[in-house]
C-alpha cells in the first residue's frame, strides 16, 4: 500500500494531484506533518523537518505502508536523510526520475511550481548530476502562485491549466532538444496531459514515480 506524507496546506487538490485519493486506483494512506508549511520546504528549507518527515513515515510504515512519498517535490533535498531512518521504499520526489528520464530521452526539462526557490543542491538530492537541460517555474503564473504558494486565493483549474500550457510552451521555444519533461510539483500531474499536447513529449510527475515505487516495493 501507498503512502504519502502531506505537507500542511489546505488548498483543493484535484484528480491527479497525489493529495486526492481518486488519484490512483487503489487505496492510499495520508499522514500530515503538521509543521511542515509551504515555507519551511520550498521557500526556506528547514532541516528540522527531518525528524518530523522521518516519524510520520513511521506512523504510515505501522499503518501498512509498503513505500512512501510526499507532497511536494522540493524535499528531494532530503531524500537521503529521510529514506535511512525509514524501513520500506521512500522516493520525496518526483525529481528521482531525472536520471532515468535522461538515460531514455536525452535532455530533460522540468517545470517547478517556484524556479526561484529550485536549486542544484535539490537535483543532487535527487540522485541527479547537476541541473537538467531546462528548468522552467510557476513563479510569474498568478493563478498557481497564488492557490498553491501563496494560498491567498481559491484554486481556478481552467486558469492555472492556460498558464501550465503557456509556460510549457515557453519551455519548448527556450530549448528545442527536450526529449521528457518531469514535473517537479505534486500539483501539476492534473495538467499533465496538457504539457503533453503543448509538448509532444513524454512526461514524468508524482504520479509516474508512485507507481513506479509500489511495483519496485512489491
């Protein structure tokens, strides 16, 4: 069984964001980590987190959990940390995917909710290199920015899904040899198919990844 360790946030999350569990199509176990604000994990990374990551997983590993993800993609930065405190599988991010997303297509793309916030240390975390081929964020998308970062204004899927395909779109003119894109955020897999028809590519998110884990786990 999957389970997701969440951040604390309240914003509505539709199908294909890891927080709804009509995501995926089995059951999934959730455990918040109180503490754990869009501030300390994306803004300004809080290594105290760590230990309240580390015993919310215990907490899904005592419910069933066969491996563990969570909810937002920048803690890649404590990839390591986290998975050597905990008994089954744990993959923080989608960014994971990286590597192999490289080793299939060639140079990769990610679209991030906040670029500026996005840095080397987070694609080391992840087991990458150093940084893709291209990096692209949320940041000057007011309709994302302001539900999902923010959180200063109800979530409007039609707008957020026009920005996602202009920023995609934006991705593309940039850097014309892309051969994936990865979407780093958790709240970007339910525009996915809309970087796919922008792009043409194959895409690679939160979702891909936690399927992925639990046939690794299994």
């Amino acid at each position: 069984m999957l389970g997701v360790l969440m951040l604390a946030t309240s914003f509505r999350r539709p199908v294909g964001d890891i927080g709804n569990p009509l995501t995926f199509p089995f059951p999934v176990l959730y455990e918040a980590v109180p503490g754990a604000s869009v501030h300390r994990v994306v803004k300004e990374p809080d290594r105290l987190l760590i230990n309240e990551f580390v015993a919310a997983g215990r907490l899904l590993e005592g419910r069933g959990a066969k491996a563990i993800s969570t909810s937002c993609g920048f803690l890649a930065l404590f990839q390591s940390q986290i998975q050597e405190q905990l008994s089954v599988p744990f993959a923080a991010s989608s960014l994971l995917q990286v590597p192999e997303a490289e080793r299939r297509h060639g140079q990769v793309g990610v679209l991030t909710a906040r670029r500026a916030s996005l840095t080397e240390a987070h694609f080391l975390g992840a087991g990458c290199e150093g940084l893709p081929a291209a990096v692209a964020g949320m940041d000057a998308s007011p309709a994302f920015t302001s539900a999902i970062v923010e959180r200063a204004a109800d979530l409007d899927e039609q707008a957020v899904e026009r920005e996602v395909a202009e920023v995609t779109a934006s991705l593309l003119r940039g850097h014309r040899g892309l051969g994936a894109i990865v979407l780093e955020c958790t709240n970007l897999p339910p525009y996915a198919d809309t970087v796919r028809r922008v792009s043409g590519l194959p895409v690679f998110d939160s979702t891909t990844l936690c399927l992925d884990l639990l046939k690794a786990a299994s």
